[in-house]
C-alpha cells in the first residue's frame, strides 16, 4: 500500500479479508499519518505491516506481488509506471494518466 491517508482504511481492510492475501508494508513519507495508521492496524486488523517510506524498496522486495497505489493524483503517475517497470501489479486508486504542463 503506497499512501496511507484518506480513504485508504477501506481498501486496507477488503485486502485484508480475502483470503491468500497478506498486506505486506504501508508506505507513506509523512511520519504522523503512518503511527496513526499503524495504530488503526493493530486495532482493525491485529498486525501492523512492515512500515517503508520509500516506494522503490518495496517495489524490489521479490515477496511483493501487486503494489496498490493510494497516493495524490500529481504522484500516482509515477508510482504506477516505476511498479510497472519493476515488473509489480500495479493497483490505482486514481487514473494513471500522464500530466502535461
């Protein structure tokens, strides 16, 4: 899970309850956002996953299998095109489109 604010605890739990399926890490850069998520983990889901603030580590972590992609609308462009050139099922919540300027 790339970005751990807003509306993320909805995605976190539907992935949490499938079955064969293990959250592995939340990545986000701003400390405050992930203790608090951490917390809601342990409450909601009884573990709190690896924690990493940098995305491009999780995308070379070979246990990883799909990357799901929370983050701002400016950002998830990226995110989405270094997990698919690392070879991760890339899972956005937004549109990937690249943005002209």
């Amino acid at each position: 899970m790339i970005g751990v604010r807003s509306r993320v605890k909805a995605h976190v739990s539907t992935i949490n309850a499938l079955k064969n399926t293990t959250l592995l890490y939340c990545c986000d850069v701003d400390d405050v956002i992930l203790e608090a998520h951490n917390i809601w983990c342990q409450k909601n889901m009884g573990h709190i996953p690896k924690v990493e603030k940098d995305f491009r580590k999780i995308l070379n972590n070979k246990e990883v299998d799909a990357v799901f992609i929370a983050t701002p609308q400016t950002l998830a462009y990226s995110h989405g095109y270094f997990g698919d050139a690392s070879g991760q099922a890339c899972i956005p919540k937004k549109a990937l489109q690249s943005q002209s300027i």
